[in-house]
C-alpha cells in the first residue's frame, strides 16, 4: 500500500500491516509475529516458525550494520556511476540523528507537517521552518515542495468536505490556485528561506503547463513584493512533480527547473488503481511497462533539457524498483531517512543500466 500513513510509517522504519482480517481477535499475551515484508501475521507461532524468523532478524541485523558502513559513501552503481541519493522529510524531528553529509540533501519535504492543527500556519512559522531545513543541509540542495492537501491527506477548513472522488479533485496545486491567500504565505516564507541557502521549490499534481506558469508568476510576485517591503528574499529554483501521466506524456512542455517523479501517485493514476485500495494492491505495479515508459520518457527528456530528474516515490527505495529506474535512466533518488544505508548498497550492486553484478547482496526490498 502506498497510502499517506503507510508512507509516515516506512520513513520511521516501522513495519505496518494492513487489511488484517482475524477471525476473533487474539487474547492478551498472546505471541505473534508481524511480518510486514512478506503481509503476514502470525499468531502463536510455532517453535520452529520462531525460529526461523528469529534467524531472519539475525540476518537482517547483520546487513543493517554492513549498509551503516556504506552511509558515509558516495552512493555509486558497481561500475562507477553516480547517483545522487536525497531524503525525503515529512517531519523535521527525524533529522535529528542523521549525518547531512550521509546524502546529497532534501529531494522532497512534504509541508503537510505544518498544516496538521486546525489552524493555518502563519509566514513566520512556515519561514522558520523552511530555514531550519536550510541550514540542517549545510549548502546541500532542499527541496520543498508546497501543500499536497486533499486525496488521502485532508486539512479540516481548506480542503474540500465533500469531494466524489478527492484523488481526482482539488488536491495539490489545484487547491492552492484555487487558495492565493493560503499560497501567498507559503510563497512568502519559501522566498524568504530562500535566502539562507540552495532551497528549491515543487509544485505537486500538475495536469498542464499553465498550473506551473501560474505558480512560477506568484513566486516572483512574492519575491518582488517582498524585496518592495525591503526584506531578504531570493528566487528559488522552481520544479514539479511528474505523478499525472499527461504530465509526464507532455513534460517538454512545463517549464520546470528540474522534475520529481512521485511514482506512488504516478502508479494510481497510470493504471486506475487507487493508492489506498488493499483489494487491488497486484495490479498496483510499480514494475508495469507503461508506468516504466512513462518514467523512461521523463527520464530523457531531462537529460537532453540538462535538468535534473529524481524519484521520489516508494519505488526509489526498493530493491526491484532502483534496478528499474537506473535502466529507464534516472539518476538521482529521494528516500526516507530510514533506507538510506539500503538504498547504498543495493546501487553497489548494480550498473548503470540496471543490470545485477552481486545478487547475494541484494538489498531486502
């Protein structure tokens, strides 16, 4: 599943399960094994069971340690290619305990972290927020990217109540065109950080070029409105997110710094399976051709326009997926805090064109 919570989870390296069904519910101190890669719960397993998976968490520790060895690294294929390894943030607290030299910066910040209360977060909190990021990185690029509200992330007040379909509505940069005095401050505070470092900004869920041209007009009128006031301000590098395939189908046409693809939304919309549907989750490919192609295409278009084009979505930080995306040409990746060290060391076992060189040492997805 590729659900909001479930993405909460995997950035804190919490196994998560969903879609559980029991027939009665088990009685306290009942043992049980949560097995989140393979989606199973065992109740009251056997002695040999135990055993097993008691083996499986030996060698997981083990190669936990051999990928903390490889987070000061260079993160590079196994015939020296570089890729660029970024972090996602959904909440700045998890920050606290990683190197900034361990990656190559911020890929993608989801700001929804500051709009959780019911009320809407003012310029200055929103600057103090965005500097802090700045300054955490030490001259490595941030990227944030503005409210993604709506879909499976709803803000009591500013998102839609009553929406037939919210992954289909307004959502995203839909919401906060539809929102300039919401945006306005957002801008603001970004324009402001700005100032502090490389920090650069995306705009989620786009559908056509004017989405993008809009929001990059309100950008500089922000930037202009403030250095007006006599404040510091910079304009930063702007870029979107590739999650909608007319996006990616037409990407040469958006006018955009540099490109995230979000391939969780990029899978949902590609194949007509929503990201939080348990029943669908074999036809939600991460590996389908077409969402593939659309990748390839996205990736080719960067190289021949010289920007940069990273992913962002869950399929970065697995083992199967990162093979996909060096082959279709993707060169940078943003993953949670959490598989940084994984992420390392399954490149190492790869080349450039995706191909396997050491699959003993493949990374567990």
């Amino acid at each position: 599943m590729a659900g909001h919570v479930s993405i909460l989870a995997r950035a804190r390296g919490v196994p998560m399960l969903t879609g559980v069904r029991l027939a009665a519910p088990p009685s306290d101190g009942t043992p049980a094994i949560l097995d989140a890669e393979g989606g199973r719960l065992i109740l009251d397993p056997a002695p040999a069971t135990a055993r097993d998976y008691a083996a499986r968490l030996a060698a997981r520790a083990a190669r936990a340690r051999a990928e903390a060895a490889l987070l000061a690294r260079p993160a590079a294929t196994a015939d020296g290619v570089t890729v660029k390894v970024y972090v996602n943030v959904d909440d700045p607290a998890l920050l606290a305990g990683l190197d900034p030299a361990h990656c190559d910066g911020i890929g993608l910040t989801r700001t929804e972290f500051l709009f959780r209360d019911a009320t809407l977060p003012d310029e200055e909190t929103q600057f103090r927020a965005y500097a802090a990021l700045v300054d955490w990185a030490g001259g490595r690029p941030v990227t944030i990217r503005t409210l993604d509200a709506g879909g499976d992330k709803p803000i009591p007040g500013l998102t839609p109540q009553a929406e037939a379909n919210p992954f289909l509505g307004v959502r995203g940069l839909r919401l906060s065109l539809a929102r300039p005095e919401v945006f306005g401050v957002q801008l603001r505070a970004l324009a402001r950080a700005a100032a502090r470092g490389p920090l650069r900004v995306m705009v989620p869920m786009v559908s056509v070029p004017e989405e993008v041209a809009r929001a990059r007009r309100l950008m500089e009128e922000a930037v202009a409105a403030l250095h007006r006031a006599g404040r510091e301000a910079r304009l930063p590098a702007f870029g979107m997110m590739v999650e909608v395939p007319a996006a990616a189908l037409r990407v040469q046409d958006f006018a955009a710094d540099f490109l995230s693809i979000g391939t969780n939304d990029l899978i949902q919309y590609t194949l007509a399976v929503a990201r939080d549907a348990e029943g669908l989750a074999h036809l939600r490919d991460p590996l389908n051709a077409a969402v593939l192609e659309l990748v390839e295409r996205v990736a080719r278009h960067g190289a021949r326009a010289g920007i940069e084009v990273s992913v962002c979505g869950d399929m970065a930080g697995e083992a199967d997926g990162i093979a996909a995306l060096l082959a279709a040409g993707v060169r940078a990746l943003s993953v949670p805090p959490a598989r940084l060290g994984a992420v390392k060391a399954r490149l190492a076992t790869l080349t450039a064109d995706g191909a396997e060189t050491a699959p003993g040492l493949r990374a567990a997805p």
